[in-house]
C-alpha cells in the first residue's frame, strides 16, 4: 500500500514543486537551475507524504494541502544544500549525486538554499493550493518558522555542530534529534492537519503524540543505516558519523538496542493514532515505512 501512495503523493508534489521552481527571468536561470538540482534529484518526500496523510486523516481536501507539502520539502532540501557545505558536515554525495556545492559551486549553493528557504514561505501564504482562510494560513506560516528556525531545525544543527567529539547521554542526543529532525516532521503532520480546516484540539493532539514519535523513529533508523548500510543504497557517504565523531544512537545504546527503540518509538506512533479510522490508514504505513526503509 504505501508504495502505490508513496508514487501517487510524489507525483502530486513534485508536479507543484516543479511550478514553483521555474525562473521568473533568464538572469536568473543558474540560480533556479541550483535551486530545481536540490530538490528534484530524487527522494523520499516523507514530509510532503506526512502533510498529505494527515490531512487525509481527518477528511480534509489536498487540493488544500499542496501548498504546506511543498513548503517542508523546500525547507528540507535547503536545509540539505546547507548542511552539505565544507563549512559544515562538507560532503560530496546526495541521492546519489554531487552535492549542490559540488555540482554548481559553493556561494550558488549558498544562494540556492537561501531561495529555497524564501520559497517555502510563498508557498504557504497564498491562496493557492492552500486553505482560503488568511487566518489560517497565518497559522501555517507560524508553524512552519518555528518548526525551522533557532526553535526547532536550526537549533538542532547548531547543537549537532557543537556536539561533534563529545559524549552525549540518550536524553542531550533526543533533544538534539527532536530539534535537527524531529521538528520539521513534527511541523509537517500539523500543516497537514490545519491545511484540512477539520483539526480540532483531540485530533491536534493525538497527531503532536504521532509525531514526535515518528519524528525520532526517523533519526533513530538514519543512524542505524549509516552504520549498516552502503554508500550505494543510501545515496550519500556511508559511515559519515562515525568518522566525524559525532554522537548517533547505535554508538550510545548499541546497534541491537537501537533497532529495539525504532520499533518502540513506532509502536508509541501507531498508539496515538488509535482515536482514528481507516483514513488515518497512510499515516501508519508510514511510521511502519520510516523504521524499515534500508535509505
């Protein structure tokens, strides 16, 4: 089920990513070029699926929902052109491809995240492809910064930076993961959930608890791929944490451990969806999809 939702969300967003992506004039035409390279190379748009699925759940139009899915795929993939420089984890490999810095050049790549980051504001606060209300839209604005700046992904890359060489307990390591991954996750199932007009404070709720739990599941299992897996299959530099010194879940609790808290923090998700029916249905192939992908 979730490979044939998985394709059918992708096309749908990929469709609104690549309207937004096109250069408004030929002076701009490298930058926007930088800018489509970051974002339509590939992957998973687990957070546009999660926009998509949770307001799905609660009976909402995705007509409605396009907006908020490109948005934190925008804020996702600038916030990886960033963390690729040499200034900061200075890898060469994304999906499988040269790194924006490396295909293009590194003050293009700079300029490229930094129109991303712009362009997933516009894509919210418009009326196209997001809910009529200006209120509401507002919300989603609020939402969204919080989710992606020094509260939320920023802080948590600026806690990763000065974490690399130090002995981190589980619960310094949560609150950087909660921050650096978890909140843009967090962020994505509750624009979904406002993007459908239907979210009341129970459902709010009980998506925040999902959330928070997949947001987590999802840090956890990168760090189990980077050890388990290749550089092949996940598409950029395998074992980068381990030779950057930088604290992971399987170096702190041990790789069997570490499986054993992906599947419980899964559980933990699939717990809080139990006040719904069966259109909550992608959400939880989704929390089951996020611990057993192999990229």
């Amino acid at each position: 089920m979730i490979a044939a939702y998985q394709a059918r969300c992708q096309a749908r967003v990929d469709a609104a990513l690549d309207d937004r992506l096109q250069p408004p004039r030929a002076e701009l035409e490298r930058l926007y070029q930088a800018m489509r390279y970051s974002v339509m190379n590939g992957g998973k748009r687990v957070r546009p699926l999660l926009v998509y699925a949770a307001c799905e759940a609660l009976g909402g139009d995705l007509d409605r929902a396009d907006g908020a899915a490109c948005a934190v795929e925008l804020i996702h993939a600038y916030s990886l052109v960033h963390d690729d420089l040499p200034a900061m984890d200075d890898d060469d490999l994304r999906r499988g491809q040269p790194t924006t810095h490396k295909a293009f050049d590194e003050a293009c790549a700079i300029l490229a995240g930094d129109g991303l980051q712009s362009l997933a504001f516009e894509a919210l606060s418009d009326a196209r492809g997001n809910p009529p209300s200006a209120e509401l839209r507002l919300a989603m604005l609020a939402c969204l910064g919080r989710a992606a700046g020094p509260a939320g992904m920023v802080g948590g890359q600026a806690i990763d930076l000065g974490a690399v060489g130090s002995q981190l307990d589980q619960a310094a390591l949560e609150l950087m993961h909660r921050h650096k991954t978890g909140a843009l996750i967090e962020a994505s199932v509750q624009l979904g959930a406002l993007a459908s007009g239907r979210a009341d404070e129970h459902a709010l709720k009980a998506l925040h608890s999902y959330a928070r739990a997949i947001g987590l599941a999802f840090q956890v299992q990168d760090d189990i791929l980077d050890v388990e897996s290749d550089t092949a299959t996940l598409g950029k530099t395998q074992g980068k944490d381990e030779a950057n010194h930088k604290p992971t879940y399987p170096a702190l609790l041990g790789l069997d451990a570490a499986k054993a808290y992906a599947l419980e923090l899964r559980d933990q998700a699939l717990h809080a969806l139990r006040p719904f029916d069966s259109d909550a249905e992608p959400l939880r192939e989704l929390a089951r999809f996020i611990v057993e992908r192999r990229n």
